[in-house]
C-alpha cells in the first residue's frame, strides 16, 4: 500500500514509489545515456528505468559475447597480437552481436529524449503521486540522500550504493553479476599474487574473457548510484513543497517577481 490512492485521473506523474524502488522522471543527457549503452548493452536502458529491455540486452551481451569470446579477441587486440585476436574470436556468432549492440545504443538515445519531453509535461501537469510504499517485501520512501555515500559505498562493493537508494533491480543485477565474474575471473586470487609482487603468476591466474566485464559494471554502479541520489533528493524536495504549498499556504498567497521573502 502507499500514502496516496492513483485514481489516474491524471495523465503524466513524475514519479511513482513501489516496493521495488522508485521510478521517476526526469531531465537525463541522452549522449550519456548512449554511451553507457555502447560501454555494455543495456545500461542505458536500466538508467531510464527500463529494466526488462535493459536486462534482456543485458543478458544477450552477456551470452554473445561469451560464445563469441569477444573480450579475450579484445585483450589480445590491445596488446598488438591480432593473428591470437583472430584464432579466438567465433566468427559463427559475431554478426548476430552488432545489430542487438547497435540497436541498444539507438533505442536508448531514443527512449531518453522522449523521457525528458514527458517530464516536461509531468512537470506543468504536476499530479501527486506516492512519497512511500508499504509491502510484506519491502517499505520504501522518499527521502534525502547523499550523493557522495551512494558513490562510496559503490566503490566498496557494486550494488552497495544502489541498495542504500533503493534501486533493488538494478542492485540485484549488479550484485549478481559481480559475483560471477570475481569467482569465473580468479579476480581475487589474481589479486593476491599481484600483491605478493607474483606478477606472472597473477597474470597467469587471471581470466580475461571474464574480467574484462568488470569494469563496466563496477563504473556503472558508481555512476547509477550517484547520479539516482541527486535525483531522488531532488524529488523529495519537490514533494515536500507541493505538500507545505498545499496544505498551508493560503491560497491568495502571491509571489511577485523581484519580491524577497
């Protein structure tokens, strides 16, 4: 249940607050938008809360690229050894890789923009919606967050910060996958030996094919994190002052431009 019955009698809301975590409009850059799409398919969509289009190119990445071995072909590529880059690389699947990767990249530029023209109509419409959600699985509510702790404890651990907003899919997501890479990578015991000074032996250990996923996640979970805690905080404010306005400001109450109060 939540603090406000939605009887949709309006037709834009700028937020809704489910068990799930909060889904809200608002102004997003769509060059960035698609760059995380390009950094790893699917971002982009999970940035503009479109998580089922977001996890099923997710997980198509995922899956194409391991039959593809397109990560150990990169590494190899990067290190100037193109013939080893060719030899691993699975030329049976990499074409059905390009259109589904292109494809994120446009369709998330794409739901981006139209995402800030509706905002702009959620804005002037300005409908209530929930400020918090009661369920058997999970209360959430609005609330001020701080940015820079979101940030930190996604550098800790992927997910960490996306829990404390209360992004739960995306942390489930995250949390997840960072769990299979470490363990398939032998990132942990890689970094053992490196830090034992055992160079060759952690880069002996080391599982590129999967490593090499690592990064995007790890990034993406500091910039989602980040980003939904600036946003959230500025929802709440925006809440609380549609509230104090409309339960006890007099309503012959007038602000004139160039007035201080």
């Amino acid at each position: 249940m939540n603090n406000f019955r939605n009887d949709y009698k309006n037709r834009y809301y700028l937020a809704n607050v489910t068990s799930f975590g909060t889904i809200q409009l608002h102004q997003r850059n769509p060059t960035i938008v698609a760059l995380w799409s390009i950094a790893f398919p699917g971002f982009g969509h999970l940035l503009v809360h479109k998580f089922i289009t977001g996890f099923a190119l997710f997980f198509w990445e995922f899956y194409i690229n391991q039959l593809t071995q397109l990560n150990t072909a990169i590494m190899h590529s990067f290190n100037g050894d193109f013939a080893l880059a060719k030899a691993v690389l699975n030329e049976k699947y990499i074409y059905l890789y390009i259109p589904v990767y292109l494809f994120a990249i446009w369709d998330s530029y794409r739901t981006a923009i139209d995402g800030n023209k509706l905002h702009l109509l959620a804005k002037r419409e300005n409908a209530r919606y929930p400020s918090i959600s009661v369920s058997p699985f999970e209360m959430i509510y609005l609330d001020k967050k701080k940015p820079w702790l979101a940030l930190v404890w996604s550098m800790t651990i992927p997910s960490l910060g996306q829990l404390y907003i209360h992004r739960i899919l995306g942390a489930a997501l995250t949390l997840v996958m960072t769990m299979f890479i470490v363990i398939h990578s032998n990132m942990i015991e890689s970094l053992h030996y490196f830090m034992l000074g055992n160079f060759p032996k952690s880069k002996e250990v080391m599982g590129a094919q999967w490593f090499l996923y690592f990064p995007s996640i790890y990034f993406f979970g500091m910039y989602d994190s980040y980003s939904n805690a600036v946003e959230l905080t500025k929802l709440f404010d925006c809440e609380q002052a549609d509230f104090l306005k409309r339960e006890y400001q007099s309503h012959d109450f007038v602000v004139y431009k160039g007035d201080k109060i």
